[in-house]
C-alpha cells in the first residue's frame, strides 16, 4: 500500500504547483480510492469536473465512490436538497 501513499504525496506537489493539472487530479482521487479515502477521492473528482465538466472517468468514479460511502450519499443528497433519512441503506 505504500505505493499508493508515495503516488498520493507526489502528486499533491505537483498539484500544489499546478492546482488544475487533470491527469494529476484523476490518479490520485484513483489513490485515495484504492486506500478506501474516498472523501478525498470525492474532492478530487469534484475539482476535476469543476475543471471539465464532461469529464466522463470523473462522472464515473465519483458516482461510484459516492455508492461506496453512507455518508457521502447523505451528502449528495443535501446538496441536492433533499432531507436524508435515518435508514438509507447502505447497500444502495
């Protein structure tokens, strides 16, 4: 798993010199994933289609990073403006 961590930390150097670099956005929301991150994964695939709204790799693994996270499904659906219930099943 440290492959991931060194892929994660480099980067976020060059995203902190190139903050809208796409491809260094995609690989490592892909890291974060893979490390079961996926609030950090969900925030990178947020700026990528921030960046490229047709972005259809973002529009993909954010829909299933959101699937993999009761949480982050509460949260989509308050962005969405819809009241979140107590028993959302996490099997969705």
């Amino acid at each position: 798993m440290g492959s991931y961590e060194d892929a994660i930390i480099d980067l976020t150097k060059l995203l902190d010199i190139e903050p809208n670099r796409k491809f260094a956005l995609r690989y490592r929301a892909e890291a974060y994933d893979l490390m079961e991150r996926h609030k950090e994964a969900i925030i990178d695939l947020t700026k990528l289609l921030d960046i490229e709204p047709n972005n259809k790799f973002a529009l993909k693994y954010l829909g299933e990073t959101y699937h993999l996270t009761k949480e982050a499904i509460i949260d989509l659906a308050k962005l969405l403006g819809i009241e979140p219930s107590d028993d959302i099943d996490e099997s969705l």
